[in-house]
C-alpha cells in the first residue's frame, strides 16, 4: 500500500481507537467510535480512519440477527466504502466489508474479502485474528488456529489472542497444555476476562465442573463482563451438566425453550448436547429456522463475542464437540448454507475426518431430503 501523509492529531486518535477496541467491550467500542468519528472530521481523507470506524460500528450491531438494511449498518458500510473509494489498498475496508455480510450465506464472500485484507496486510494482528473467525466460521479450524497463533506473535501482550492461542489447542487434544498455559496467562493478565472465561471453558468441556465453578468465584470481575443474564446461563449449562442424567432433559428444554429466550442460542445447543439432550437441542435448531426464531453464538449481546457475520465459529470449537458428533450436523449444516459452500469450493471442514460417521455422505444426503428449511422461512 502507498504511504499517504496524515494529519497527526487524526492518526494519535486513531492509534487511541484501535486500542480500545482491542477491549471488545461496549463502552470500549463506543468511546474508538467517537475517536474515529473525529479523526475523519479531521482528516476525511484518512481511509484507515474509515476503515476502523466501519469495524467499530459493525462490532456494536446485534450479534443476535442480521441487521441488512438497517441504519446502523448501512453507517457501518458507508463507512467501509469510503474508506476503499479514498485507498482501494486498505485492507481494513476489507475486513469491514466482511464483518458485515450475513450470518448463514456468502461465506464464499466473506473469505474473498478477508483473503484480500490478508495479502494487503499480512503483518497486521487485527487482519490476522479477522482472518482466523472468518475461515473458523466455515469449519477450518487448523487454519483459524494459525491465523490467531500468529496475530499473537505479531501482538504478544494481548491477552485475547493469546488466550485464544490456548483455547484452540485445547480443541486440538492438548487439554493439559492449554490449561498450563491458560494458568500462566491469568498470572500475567490477571482480572482479564478473555483468559478466565475461555480457560473456564476449557474446564467445564473436560469435564471439571469444579474447577471451573471454582474459577467463577474467585475471578468475579472478570466474568461480570458477561453481565446478568449470560452468567446465569452459565450456571444453567454446569447444573444441566452436574444433574442426574433423568433430569438434564428437562432442564435442557427449559433452557432452549421460546419462552426463556426470543433468541436460540448456539451455546445453548452445544451445552445440551454435550449433557445428552441432543435430540431437544436439534428439535429446537430445526424448529427455529422453520419459525424464524433468531439464532445466535449467544442469548445476547452483553459480553461481546462474534460479530453476526462469523457467529457460526461457535459450532466449531471444543464446546460443541458433543454437537458435531451427532448425524443431525449435517442438517444443521445445510440450513446455515455451509454445505453449499463447501461443495462448491471443495474445502471441507476439519471435522469432516473427526466425527464418527461419514460426513460428506451425510451432508449429501441432507441436501437431498429437502430444500433448506431457512431458505423456506426466510432464514435467521
């Protein structure tokens, strides 16, 4: 890319900006939002400037539905434009522009621009760990690993991606070596949330409920980024986990029930599943792509977490292990568009050699037995 000089009270806003939203917070979001609104106000033609403010409010839309069409978003869009209209080498348009693509279609396009964003900026750790959710979110799960392993390279003091570093390994098999590592990490940052909430999960997914709810209490701060609700649902997935197999069914139905929640959470699912009500979590998943109900990572927005475009990453990690197992993935699968995808560019995820069953068989035997539900229902 050409070097283009910049007013320097425009970059010092900008420079301030990228570090709160390395906070992935929301208070953090807004206050880079307002710190870019006023760099381009200073310098309208700082295109990075536009490229981070479309990145800001693309990361405060809802991660619980798509938002196409909406004021918010089409803010956050015009904002990506401007900056590839002013430098159609700025790779952070790019990576906005994929940051605000649906959630269960054009995953050929989001890759395209992400691709794009990483050959203009291979050395940018915000390009990178972009770069890792886009590719986890169609189920390449060893690539997205190298893509945050080397953001962390790039950004050795965040604890986000390095905690992130250690969450895939976990999902490799290294369990013991991610919970060391995780262990040092909270020694390092300590009262950082990135590493207690995804070294709990490393626990509850292996099974050491006590650890982790030990965990919970002795790290409060860091867990309350997740705000009320989410907390609570935490404590619903270890208790789901901890009861007497007779009555986790109808724990995991009034978990996934409407009237616990307008929004199906993925998490949800996973956490059922993993406790052996596969079939109520499946029955919920195909129910609400039939009715319309909103799918999502999570119950809601508190706590960030994926931007909408890349919220099927959840389904890929060690938590949704249980989930992935089972032969109705596939189904699942197709609904969220990704068989499509994968037919068409001949990539297939990394689960395809793990699960214990033959995917790609299965995956073309759930395009044949019917047109996707979503795409019947308008899909959410």
């Amino acid at each position: 890319p050409r070097r283009r000089l910049v007013d320097p009270s425009a970059y010092d806003l900008y420079l301030k900006a990228r570090l709160f939203q390395r906070d992935f917070g929301n208070e953090g979001l807004r206050s880079a939002a307002t710190l870019l609104e006023q760099a381009v106000g200073i310098a309208p033609d700082f295109a990075e400037a536009w490229a981070e403010l479309g990145a800001a409010r693309a990361f405060q839309l809802p991660r619980t539905r798509d938002t196409i069409g909406e004021p918010a978003h089409d803010a956050a869009l015009a904002a990506a434009n401007r900056a590839l209209a002013l430098d159609k080498t700025c790779a952070g348009g790019y990576r906005t522009l994929a940051m605000l693509k649906p959630a269960f279609s054009e995953h050929a396009e989001k890759l395209r621009l992400i691709e794009a964003a990483l050959a203009l900026a291979p050395s940018d750790p915000v390009i990178a760990s972009a770069a890792g959710g886009a590719v986890l979110s169609v189920g390449r799960y060893r690539e997205a690993a190298a893509h945050y392993a080397r953001a962390a390279d790039l950004e050795p003091m965040s604890p986000f991606l390095l905690a992130h570093v250690e969450y895939f390994r976990a999902g490799m098999g290294q369990v013991e070596q991610s919970l060391s590592a995780l262990d040092e990490l909270r020694r390092r940052f300590r009262g950082s949330p990135y590493v207690a909430i995804l070294q709990s999960l490393v626990l509850i997914y292996s099974e050491r409920f006590d650890d982790a709810e030990q965990l919970l209490l002795n790290e409060p701060e860091a867990f309350a980024v997740l705000g009320q609700r989410r907390r609570e649902v935490y404590a619903q997935h270890l208790a789901i986990m901890r009861a007497l197999p007779a009555d986790r069914e109808a724990m995991a139905r009034a978990l996934l029930d409407p009237a616990s929640s307008p929004v199906l959470a993925l998490n949800d699912c996973s956490a059922a599943a993993f406790a052996g009500c596969t079939d109520t979590a499946y029955a919920r998943l195909f129910e609400a792509f039939a009715t319309g109900r909103d799918i999502a990572q999570a119950p809601d927005d508190v706590g960030g977490g994926a931007v909408r475009a890349y919220v099927l990453c959840g389904v890929f990690f060690i938590n949704a292990t249980a989930f992935r197992a089972d032969k109705r993935f596939p189904r699942f699968c197709r609904e969220a568009g990704l068989i499509a995808h994968w037919r068409a560019t001949n990539q297939w995820p990394d689960c395809a050699g793990e699960v214990p069953y033959d995917f790609k068989g299965e995956c073309e035997m759930a395009l044949r037995e019917a047109a996707p539900v979503g795409a019947r229902a308008g899909g959410r």
